[in-house]
C-alpha cells in the first residue's frame, strides 16, 4: 500500500532538521537569486523605455550599469544558493545511507530470508542518490522555481492588471494535469525502483557464484534471465516517461498557448498607445519566467514524485521491525563466568516454515568445560541449534540459558562475545590476512594475530603469499583455498579467546597433514571451554565427552560412541554406513578425506 505523500515526507524532513543553519543560508541565497533575476527585468523596462524609445544615452548607460551589477549580484547568489543546496543533498544521502545500514545490520537474521541483499543493496545504493539528486538539485529548482512564479505573477499585476487576467485562468488548467499525472509518476517510480533492484540482485548473486555458472555452463540461460529483467525494467520505466512526458507536454502547450494570447492583447494596447513598449517588454518577460517557472515545477514535481516512491523504500528498511533485541533493563553475567548451556524443553519454527518445527521439545545440559558432538542427518536441527545458542532467532517455546540466565534476557552484543564460531565453509571479507583473523577482536595486537595463525597452523601458508599478512584475499577469500580459509577462521576463533566454541565440522575442508595440525590446535583451544561441534563424520567425536543424537528436530539419545553404538539405532546405522564405504570394520572410522583411522571406543 503507497503511503500518503505527506507522511514520506514529514519522515524526509527528520534528516534535514539537524542542519537548519545550512538550510538558512540556502534559503536565504535562494530567495535573494529570485528577487534578483525579477529585479533584472525592470532594468530591461527602463533600457528599452528611456534608452532605445526615448534615445537618452545617459539614462541607457545607467540602467546598462545598474544591469551589469545586478548580474554579479545574481552570480554571488547562485554559487552560494548552488553550493549549500548541493552540500544539503550530499550530507543528508550520507546520512540516509548510514541511518538504513546501521539499522540493516542489526536486524535478525530471519528478515534476509524473506529479503534478497541485492534488492537491498540497490535501495542504500540507487535509492539513496536519487535522494541525492532531488535534495541537492530538484528540491532547489522547485522551490526557486515557486518563487519566481509567485514573484513573477506579483509583477504582472503591477505591471498590467488586465493581462494578468489571462495568467489566472490558465492556473487551474495546468495544475490539474500536474496533480493527475503525478500520482501516476510517482507509482510507476516505484515500480521501476524495484525492477532496477531485481537486475541488481540478480548480477550480484551471478558473479558471486560464477564458477558454478561456468562449471554447469548456465551462462546462456543467465543472460537470457538477465535480459528479461533489464527488459522488464526498460518497459516499466518507459511508462514513467511516456507519463513524465505527457504532464510536461500538456503543460508547456497551455503555458505558451496562454502566453502567446497575452502577447496579441498587450501588442494592440501598445498599438493602441494604452501601454508602452517597454512596459509590454517587461510584462512578456516576467510572463516568460512564469510560465518557464511553472513548465519547470511540472518536471520536477514529476522528480519528487519518483524521490517518494524511493524514499518509501527506504523508510521501510528503516522502519523493518528487529526481532532479536536487548531487553530494556539486560541482565549481566556473572564476573566468573562458566558457559554452563541449559536447554529446556526449547522448540522452533523458522519464518519461513512456521508450520515444521526445527527444534521440537529439545532438553540438553553443557556443563562449564565440557565438550558436546550433535550428530544425525541433515535437517535434523543442528546447525539450528547453533543459531539459538548465539541467539540469531527466539524459540517460540521452551528457553535456552546461559548460566542461569535465559539468554534473552541478555543483551545480545555481551552473550555473542563471548562466543567464537567456526563453520564448515568459512566466511572471508574482502580486504587482508589482517583485517580476516583480527574480525574475531579488531584492537588486537599485530603480535596477538601472528599468534593465534601460529596456533591455528596458519602462518605457514599466509607467509608464503605474494604479501604475506598483508595480501588481498579477493571477495570473499577467492584467493584461497578451502582449507586455508578454514584455518583462517580458526585463528579468528582463538584470537577471540572465547568461553564457547561452536565448531560446525571445523576440519573437513583440511589434508590430512593440515587436519592433523589443527586437531592438535583444536584441542588445546577447546580445553576448559564449553564446545558444541556439529559432527558430520564421526571421526570428529573422538576427543569430545559426549555425543547428542539430533533426527527430525528432536533430541533422541545422548552418551557416548560405545553406548550409543548399542542404544541407538539411530547412530548405529550412521556410523556403520560410515565404516561401510570407508572398508573398515566396525568400530574404526576412516576419514574420507584424510585416509586417517582413528578406532573409537
């Protein structure tokens, strides 16, 4: 549903409010061109009056001087008018975009599920400079535009009451078409808006995967799904121009049809000796501002038009409701903290599946140090586990606390600091080896990163880069390996230093050789740390206390690999189909990845 234009821009005005000094000072130069360029035409009254029909040279001279300095005036005028109008549009778009992401960030994670970041990066980006332009330039012209029309009828009347007549019924004829065609504009803006944002996201997401693309060859089929939305976008906008120009067409022809009627009226009174030459050179002149005053308000009426429809997507990533916030008194954790884990009889449903519970009636106790594998299929809720752990959604029964302390009743920022986790496929940030490992604590030290790549076996492979810590990993770490981007990560989970480790299969992009390092870093880092590691291959469960068997959202068995290779059928049939392709007997599990048995007992 379009919002009202004047609540889009009551919103608009609140990131203007804080510049009101700039404001005046534009305002002021604004007011001051448009009293210049309509006193400009007066001296054209006197040069044609006293000067070309009367011959008096002394007066021409004055009234060329008088014209000349009015003109630097004007000049003045319009460079402060230009600048503070175009500092106005830059600041108030800088801050627009820093208000929209400051509040995209902190949203939960279930909004981008129903939201594609293309299309959102589009608004902060697109949206925002057509913001831009109409705050620095269009707003300036209408207003300047208004005075010049208001100020030029003033002077037709003064000039002559009759034909000024003429102006007054042509009003209502052209504001008419400005207010039919306008709403049409404005939702065609933002339908052409959103189209825009479609091709944005789809280009994002095909170069983001364009080794997929090139490996299936799906280049043909992603141009032609390219194509159709540029061409959808193409069609949509050529209906906000064919309108845009329609307004200015009807516009323009009443205008002038109306200007040249009071030509011919105010040619016979001249003819007539009613009204002198220079009095009809001035009236055409100030006819002339106005009616280009207003053929220029109906274009720019059609510019803020299209700004609301752009400022309307934007108020609503402002306006999108944040479901995971601090409560308004946070409970702290105690000095000595532990990261004792309780889940109580915790069930969960994403958004987008609000009828299939991920999580249903899960009870689970990880004592302070204690280390914990959750095993089964996929889809069984581990991954969903880890999501509330760092309290990414709220369960929609059931609780999940930390030391005591139900985690939303903790701020969200304090509860993730003190945990560190590490994924199957690590995410890499443009930028260097530096800016990647220090993601975990930003003011470490240079000799605190160097350390914690020491401990996650790291520093080896970065110090062979072309630039060593200082090399570009490219987006999203292209320039490296799997398991280089694993270790990474590791070393940005001890650099951390955190009470509680996640640890989503932490090694499976690894060598043999790099794996075994990297247990070894890993099992020092887990020591006295509580740690939940999701365990695709059981080899992983050999140095844990316990294992946690998930299927289908509920919690089945808990203990360890001995018991639950008897108790649980579950498990058992996992962990034989494991051995089974591996060629090992029960009981020794060997890593396809690595060739590493490792007899579990």
């Amino acid at each position: 549903m379009q919002a009202p234009t004047a609540t889009i821009l009551r919103k608009s005005l609140a990131f203007l409010a804080p510049y009101k000094t700039q404001i005046l000072i534009a305002s002021v130069a604004l007011v001051f061109t448009a009293g210049i360029t309509l006193g400009l035409v007066q001296y054209v009254r006197v040069i044609v009056d006293e000067g070309f029909v009367a011959g008096d040279a002394a007066s021409l001279n004055s009234a060329i001087l008088g014209f000349v300095i009015v003109a630097v005036l004007q000049a003045v005028g319009t460079f402060a008018r230009f600048y503070w109008v175009s500092w106005l549009g830059e600041r108030v778009t800088a801050d627009i975009r820093k208000s929209v992401y400051a509040h995209i960030i902190e949203l939960h994670p279930g909004y981008f599920e129903e939201n594609l970041s293309g299309e959102i990066q589009s608004r902060i980006t697109t949206d925002t400079t057509l913001i831009q332009s109409v705050v620095g330039s269009s707003a300036s012209i209408a207003l300047r535009n208004l005075l010049m029309m208001v100020g030029g009828t003033i002077f037709l009347f003064i000039t002559n009451p009759k034909l000024t007549s003429v102006v007054l019924v042509c009003i209502p004829l052209v504001i008419g078409p400005i207010l039919y065609f306008g709403r049409k504009v404005r939702k065609l803006s933002r339908s052409s808006q959103d189209e825009i944002a479609n091709v944005g996201a789809y280009v994002g997401e095909s170069i983001q995967q364009i080794k997929t693309v090139q490996a299936y060859n799906h280049q043909g089929h992603d141009e032609r799904q390219f194509f159709r939305h540029v061409e959808t976008a193409f069609k949509v906008a050529l209906s906000r121009i064919l309108m845009r120009s329609i307004l200015i067409t009807i516009v323009m022809t009443l205008v002038f049809g109306a200007l040249a009627v009071m030509i011919w009226v105010g040619g016979q009174d001249v003819i007539n000796g009613s009204m002198s030459a220079g009095e009809l050179t001035a009236f055409v002149a100030y006819a002339v501002i106005v009616a280009t005053a207003v053929g220029a308000i109906s274009q720019v009426i059609s510019e803020l038009q299209r700004a609301a429809g752009a400022m309307e997507r934007l108020m609503e990533l402002l306006e999108a409701e944040n479901l995971i916030t601090a409560p308004a008194t946070p409970r702290q954790l105690n000095s000595e903290f532990k990261g004792l884990l309780q889940l109580t009889e915790l069930t969960f449903c994403y958004p987008s599946r609000p009828d299939t519970p991920a999580l249903n009636g899960v009870s689970l106790t990880v004592h302070p140090g204690e280390s914990l594998a959750l095993v089964g299929p996929s889809g069984a809720g581990k991954s969903t586990l880890f999501d509330l752990v760092l309290r990414f959604y709220d369960p929609q029964t059931g609780s999940l606390s930390l030391d005591g302390i139900d985690v939303r009743e903790l701020d969200p920022k304090l509860l993730r600091s003190h945990i560190a986790i590490v994924s199957q496929q690590p995410t890499m940030f443009t930028g260097n080896v530096w800016e990647n490992i220090r993601y975990g604590r930003p003011d470490a030290s240079d000799d605190e990163v160097r350390a914690a790549a020491d401990a996650a076996f790291a520093s080896e492979f970065i110090e062979q880069l072309p630039q060593g810590y200082d090399s570009y990993l490219g987006e999203s770490g292209i320039r490296l390996s799997g398991g280089q981007k694993q270790r990474i990560a590791i070393a940005r989970a001890i650099l951390k230093d955190p009470e509680i480790l996640l640890l989503d299969e932490a090694t499976s992009a690894l060598d043999a050789e790099s794996e075994r390092k990297v247990q070894l870093a890993l099992v020092k880092l887990m020591k006295n740390r509580t740690s939940l590691i999701i365990a695709h291959r059981l080899a992983t469960v050999k140095n844990v206390n316990r294992i946690a068997v998930l299927e289908a959202g509920h919690l089945i068995a808990e203990g360890t690999h001995t018991e639950l290779m008897q108790d649980c059928e579950l498990y058992a049939n996992l962990a034989n189909l494991q051995f089974k392709e591996s060629g090992v007997e029960t009981g020794v599990e060997t890593s396809v990845e690595t060739g590493v048995s490792v007899k579990i007992q």
